[in-house]
C-alpha cells in the first residue's frame, strides 16, 4: 500500500488529549445519571482515542464488532511514543472504510436510499465479492456465508443492536484513521465518505 501523509506526532499527541478529556468528562456524566445525547457521543470518542493510541503502537486494534476497553485507553500514556509507519496506517484505514461502507449500505439498503450499481444482480452478491476481495487483500478477516463476519455471523444476520454498534465502531475509527491521514483540516470536519 502506497505511503501517505500522516498528520505530525504533535498534533496526534493534541487530539489523543482532547479525546481522553472528553471521554473522561463523558464516564464523569454518566456516573452522574446524565441522559444527554452528548454523553453518548462522548462516550464513543473511545474509539477515536484508541484508534489513535493504535496508531502510537500502545494498544492492539480489536476486530469491528469489539469496542475498545475505555478504562485501559484512560491508564495508556502516549509518553514518547512514535506513530506507525504510514503503510500500516493507510492499511488499516482502508479495513475501516470497508466495515464503514458495509455498515452504510445496510443502512441505505434498509431505508430504501440506496439504487444496486449496474452489473450487479443482488446486493448480496455485491456484498460477497467485496468481503472476498478485502479478505484477498489483507483488509479483511475470512468471510463468513459471503458477507463480513461480525458477532460470530455473517453481518446480514446481526441484529439492529449489533448493526448499530458496528457501525459506530467503524465510523469512529474511520474518521479517526482519515484525520490521522490528513483527509480533512478539523476533527469534526473530516470525511468519511465509503
């Protein structure tokens, strides 16, 4: 995979602080009993924080239906750590596209927004060759009955539950790995498009 830009250790070692201080503030609230809609998504900055400690090389990037272990991302001092070699970074964001365009196109499929592309007969068949080829090009775990595995099924099986945890889980790494790769100029600014 082809090297990229990756923002500088200074400014990674910036957002892995603002995203620990929001995380923090978000378990405090929800200590508290909060039921505001923004302790939620503070809570998900768990995955753009580990995303980021992943990139430091101080934590390991569980599979996409696992959430990071907010506690052990909160005890992880960057310290002097350096950023992985661009290539890795690169790969990995690809991964994250993948599982975000996969979450996605459930998404639209099931609220009728989405048209199947010419020369495909089903999405269930465009769906199999993309989780065979990701596989085939290392982005992938093996697939399971043609599509994504994730909670121990194919991903058309999941449940709601576990479709909308996936897919948090992919759009916070995702948009964490395209700021990390400079594909936009602020944090809630950056893209993710599939």
């Amino acid at each position: 995979m082809a090297r990229g830009k990756v923002r500088s250790r200074r400014e990674v070692v910036e957002r892995v602080g603002a995203l620990d201080a929001a995380l923090r503030r978000g378990l405090e609230q929800l200590q508290d009993g909060s039921d505001d809609p923004a302790v939620v998504e503070a809570l998900w900055q768990a995955e753009g924080l580990g995303t980021l400690l992943w990139a430091f090389e101080l934590v390991t990037l569980p599979p996409f239906d696992r959430t990071f272990d907010a506690g052990r991302l909160l005890e992880t001092p960057v310290g002097d750590a350096r950023l992985r070699d661009p290539s890795a970074i690169a790969h990995t964001r690809e991964s994250a596209r993948l599982w975000h365009w996969r979450a996605r196109t459930t998404l639209l499929r099931d609220g009728g927004e989405l048209e199947l592309p010419s020369g495909w007969q089903s999405f269930e068949q465009l769906i199999a060759v993309a989780a065979l080829r990701g596989h085939e090009r290392g982005f992938l775990p093996a697939p399971l009955r043609g599509d994504f595995p994730a909670f121990g099924t194919g991903y058309r099986g999941l449940s709601p539950g576990q479709h909308a945890e996936t897919l948090s889980i992919a759009y916070e790494r995702h948009r964490a790995l395209n700021w990390l790769c400079a594909r936009g100029s602020a944090w809630a600014e950056t893209a993710t498009d599939t």
